[in-house]
C-alpha cells in the first residue's frame, strides 16, 4: 500500500498534508481551496491558482510590460494587474513563493511602483498579496534599493487604499517596507510573517522564542493585523473592504 501512495504523490494524485500527514486527492483538494479538511491547513498557493480562485471569471488583465524588459518581468515573483472581485474593480498584486522564493529585486520593485502608479491614476483600491522570503541578495545594494523604492512609491498614493493579505511566508525586506505599510492588514491562518528567521533572531538575543512566535495568530494578539482570514471566506471579506473604497 506504500508503495502505491508514494507513486500516487509523484505522479500528482494524491498529496500529503505537511501537517497533520494526511493523504488527500488533489482533486479534494482543489475543490476545498487547497485548505486540508482534516486539520485546516493551508497550503501554498502560486500566482496563477490564487488569481483563480480569488477573482471574478475572467476579470483579471494583466499590466502591460515593455518589450525590452519581458525577459526581466518573467524572473520576478509577482503578478500584478487590474481584477475584480465580488464585483468589485481594484488593482492586484500577487507574489508566488515558488519563483525564487518570491524574492524581491531590482525587476519586481519596478513592477510594485508601476501598480501602484496605476493605482493612483485609476482611483482604484490596491490588494496586494504577500508571499516572500525578502529582499533579493544576489542583487547587493540594488535589492535592498527596493525597500526604499516601494516605500516612496506608498507615501506617494497616499489617497488610494491599500490592503494587504499576508501569506505564509512574509519575510525580510518585503515585511520591513511596503507590505505592513497598507491600510488593511490581513493574513490567512497559520501564516509565518517576520523580518529575520527565528535561528537568527535567538543566536541575537541569547534566549528561547516561545512557540508560534511569528505565526498570524501571534501577530494579531499584538496588534500587526487587522484580521486573520480563512481562505474560503477571503473573496467575501476582501469585497466587504472593497465597496467602502
């Protein structure tokens, strides 16, 4: 029987929750949001499956990008363009931990400015999805560039809302510039947000962290967030926000 489950999960059948070990259909799965039914985890979501299960059908259009730079925009970790949702216009951004650990460069802050740019110009909400591990080092001091860029490109749209989701995980200079600097904080369940991993943070201070120190749950006792959102429930909650913008 093992030996079956084990080419189940390679071939894509079935999946193992990395939770609670249970082995569900990815098609139970699909259906129920990728949350496990057995302990309510929720799985990481890319770019594309959340634009699916997030929007209105159809209604996402992504923002145009310059010929030149095509090959630079597909090395970032975000998608970024103008949806709706519930039948709400707002303009999304959405980060995919899967591409390079959603690490942001010199590319993806170019694409956070130009969202936000539009925003302002349109007059529309901005929700924006987090999921990173932070800035990209390979990039020196150009990615670190970034958390200044990002946080001048949000003062500037000062007028237009901001919400932001965060995922699990939010981390580095993602955390520390744009993302915690919305009008609406929300995080899924379970969510990891933090600046520096938890090894680091004890080698510094010399002592143990409690347990869940940076999970959502944490973070909203602490006043960070606003709400902690399951995800069936996020295009409703996201709606509700939205027509009061």
């Amino acid at each position: 029987m093992t030996e079956v489950l084990d080419i189940a999960k390679k071939d894509g059948r079935w999946v193992e929750c990395p939770s609670c070990s249970e082995i569900i259909l990815t098609r139970k799965l699909e259906e129920n949001l990728w949350v496990c039914n057995h302990c309510d985890h929720h799985f990481r979501l890319g770019a594309d499956d959340r634009i699916t299960t997030l929007c209105d059908p159809g209604s996402f259009i992504e923002l145009g990008v310059d010929e030149q730079k095509v090959e630079e925009a597909q090395e970032t970790a975000l998608k970024s363009g103008c949806a709706m949702i519930c039948g709400r216009a707002c303009f999304l951004g959405v980060m995919d931990f899967k591409q390079k650990g959603g690490s942001m460069g010199v590319a993806m802050g170019q694409k956070i400015v130009r969202l936000m740019r539009a925003a302002r110009e349109k007059g529309l909400p901005l929700v924006f999805f987090s999921a990173s591990g932070g800035v990209r080092v390979q990039e020196g001091i150009w990615g670190l560039f970034q958390m200044l860029r990002t946080v001048h490109a949000r003062d500037r749209i000062a007028g237009s809302p901001v919400i932001t989701v965060f995922t699990d995980p939010t981390s580095g200079g993602v955390t520390a510039s744009f993302s915690s600097l919305a009008d609406v904080l929300l995080a899924e369940p379970k969510a990891r947000i933090g600046f520096a991993g938890p090894r680091v943070i004890e080698s510094t201070v010399k002592c143990a962290l409690p347990q869940g120190f940076q999970d959502a749950e944490v973070l909203l006792s602490n006043g960070l967030l606003d709400r902690i959102v399951h995800r069936r429930d996020l295009r409703e909650t996201l709606a509700f926000f939205l027509k009061w913008f």
